[in-house]
C-alpha cells in the first residue's frame, strides 16, 4: 500500500509537471503579428490602455508644427483604429520620450474619460505642471484642464499613472519635484534632460472624480529616483504601486507600496539588485494585473550587467517572490508588461548581433518561461520610446515608435490568442 501511494504521488508530480513544461516550447508558438493601419500622421509618445468593457483607446502626442502639439486618441473596433479625435493641444507642452501622456476610462460609465499632458511653466525648461483633461460625452468635447497638484510651486511634475477605481474616480500617482527646487546656479543636470538639486524626488497620489474634485492628496515616498516611471495596479481592495527608489547611497533599486482599505505602507524593495548609479536610469517598471495574479517586470545594471526581471506577487505575504531573469541577450529595458491567464506577457528592448529588437516573452506562475519571439526591429534611440502592451478579451495589442532623423511614427498590431 506504501507503495502504491508512493507511485501515485511520483505520478502526480511528473504528471504536473508535464502540464507545465510544455508552456517553455509551445505557449507562443501560434504566435502572429497582425499590423493595424496607425491613425498617426506624425507623433511618437503611444499610450495603450483597455476599459472595464474591454475597449482599446490608443493616445498618442501629434506633432502639429515644430512648436504645437496635440494629445489625440482613438478607438479600436472591428480590427481598425478609429478617426482620432483631439483632446487638447499646445506651444508650451513638455514632450518627452519617457514622460508620456495617458487617457484612462472611468469604471462606472464608459462615456467619462480622463486624460493628461505635461505643460511648462514660463519659470524654467524643466519646470511644468500635470494637466488633466476630462470628457462626460466619449472624448467628443473636453474640459478645461486642471492641475492635479496643488503645490503651486514651478518644479518637474511627471510620469503620471492613472487608473480608474471601482468607487467612480481615478487614482493617480506621480514623480513630485516640490523640494527638489534651489537657486539656477546651483542646479545639476543629471545627464537626461533634467536639473535637479536641494530636496529629493518625492512620490505622491491624489484622487479625482468627473467634476475635477480632487481627494486622498498623500505623499507615498519622500526620496525616489528623479525621472522613472510610476506604475499602478488595482487588485480588489489592494493598491500596489512601484517606482524605482533611490537611497542616500544611491541604490536605484525598484520599491513598491501598498494599500489595502485607507492605510498605506511603508516602501518596500521588490528585490535587493543593488543598482548603484549616481543618475537617473530613466527605466522604471511595470506592474499588471489580472484576477489570479500580479506580476512586475522591470530592468537593472545591477554590478555592471544588463537584466530583464520579472517577480508575481505573493499575496499570502504581501511581497514579491524571488525574480526570474526573461532577457536573452544585452536589454535596453523599457518594459511593458500585461497578464494573459496564468502567465506574464513581458516586452522589453534588447540589443542584438543584429540591431536592436522588440522582445515578447510569457513566464507563468510557476516561472517557466516561453521563448522569446521579435515584435519589430527598432532603434535603440530615445526618440524610439516605450513599447506599449494590452490585453483586451481576445487579443494581445502592442503599440510603438520608429523614429530617425526625419519623421516620426506610431505602429499598432494585435495578436489574437
């Protein structure tokens, strides 16, 4: 009887991981890029993100003439992007290739849409306000925009996240230079378009509704690297965001806090890298989210080698688990990431023998992972940005930027899975 049991348990395990292993081989196999016609006529700056109903809205920035800008967006039905519709446009815009602005949808009425851009004040180059956008009727007409911060005071306010929540409003989250101000001629720049002294970088969070009431205003973190993105995911009553940090030793490791009902956490670090660089990496993470799962990827130079990482969230323990390398060969980072039942669907950049490509990998919950298959050849430039990743009911989107010296454009394509 021992026995019998033994082989039972022997054949439970092996039969378990046969159901598994095969993800490694055959999970992207089918695989297939299907291009959809861009709306964009010249623009860069892609921002993808699918409503509670399961509508793609792509926004883009449009470069009107050397010194106007447009935030546009469009829709995806029946496989084709609809005509763009403008949200707003500007002189005095701060356009920057990692510091892009979004369209977000509320959750209790698809008509209601929020959107944000990045406008100077006349103070300083790197001085500019969030401004955010709201739509009652589709994106048909838009409010007059208002600034979600309300510390008044000309300083770098970026790399927003926004996110609809189920009591009606939106969360948001963003990079705060409030402290960060001191005399001109004692401002450094950090190598990345960006002058920075005095106080640290702060990490904050508001809410807003419809009618551009502002709630919640909180400070999350009081010293975090100067110009990565924020990223947000909202699982049930939990809040997580992550970020990437920055220590009095200059540690730039990714960190994350939480809330669940009306209490925040403290930062914590998703994983001990060790990333010590005494400037901005601009390379944050990214976090998603389904019902069963969380997962963050994000990118380090930890002890001077290039890595993809990817950890799912432990729920048990309010953590993350022990991070799984995805790249093949040297990453640029610049990670996306969206969930696709057990698995993890992660982009990324990676330098080849051959250039520089789009890479796709899928990781399951058990950490095995897919081979990696090419999206696109690109460039490694800032001017070729942040690919973009969704997940709508039946297809994977994916949407980025070729640039050279002389244009500029949006690609879109879905992968129907």
């Amino acid at each position: 009887m021992k026995n019998y049991f033994l082989i039972l348990s022997l054949f439970t395990i092996v039969s378990c991981q046969n159901n598994s292993t095969p993800l490694s081989n055959t999970f992207l196999d089918s695989f297939q890029l299907t291009p959809i016609e861009s709306p964009v006529h010249s623009g860069g700056e892609p921002n993808l993100f699918v409503s509670k109903n399961g509508q793609a809205y792509l926004s883009w920035v449009e470069y009107i003439d050397e010194k106007t800008d447009a935030l546009m967006f469009s829709k995806l039905e029946n496989e084709r992007w609809t005509t763009p519709k403008e949200i707003a446009r500007g002189n005095d815009w701060f356009v920057n290739w990692a510091d892009f602005p979004s369209l977000v949808v509320y959750k209790n009425n698809e008509q209601h849409l929020a959107a944000h851009w990045l406008a100077k004040r006349a103070e300083g180059t790197y001085d500019y306000d969030i401004h955010i956008s709201q739509s009652k009727n589709g994106g048909e007409s838009w409010s007059p925009s208002f600034i979600i911060h309300r510390d008044s005071i000309a300083a770098e306010h970026g790399f927003v996240t926004m996110l609809p929540t189920d009591d009606g409003k939106i969360f948001a989250t963003w990079l705060d230079g409030r402290f960060t101000k001191v005399e001109a001629s004692k401002s450094k720049d950090d190598g990345h378009g960006h002058g920075h002294g005095g106080g640290a970088m702060t990490l904050r969070t508001a809410t807003f509704d419809i009618d551009g009431n502002i709630f919640d205003e909180k400070e999350l973190d009081n010293r975090i690297c100067d110009c990565c993105q924020t990223t947000t995911t909202i699982v049930g009553e939990k809040t997580i965001v992550a970020f990437r940090d920055r220590s009095v030793d200059e540690i730039r490791d990714i960190s994350f806090v939480q809330k669940t009902k009306n209490n925040w956490s403290t930062s914590t670090t998703v994983n001990m890298d060790q990333w010590k660089i005494a400037g901005c990496p601009v390379n944050g993470p990214a976090i998603a989210s389904n019902e069963n799962h969380t997962a963050i990827a994000w990118y380090t130079q930890a002890y001077d080698t290039a890595k993809v990482k990817l950890a799912f969230y432990d729920f048990k323990n309010n953590t993350f688990t022990s991070p799984i390398q995805i790249n093949n060969e040297t990453p640029l980072g610049r990670v996306g990431i969206t969930i696709l039942e057990n698995s993890a669907l992660v982009t990324w950049l990676e330098k080849t023998s051959e250039g520089t490509d789009i890479k796709l990998i899928a990781v399951n919950s058990n950490g095995i992972k897919s081979d990696s298959k090419t999206i696109s050849k690109t460039s490694d430039s800032r001017k070729s940005g942040f690919p973009q990743i969704e997940k709508t009911k039946d297809k994977v989107i994916f949407a980025w930027t070729e640039a050279d010296d002389k244009s500029s454009i949006i690609k879109t394509a879905f992968w129907k899975y």
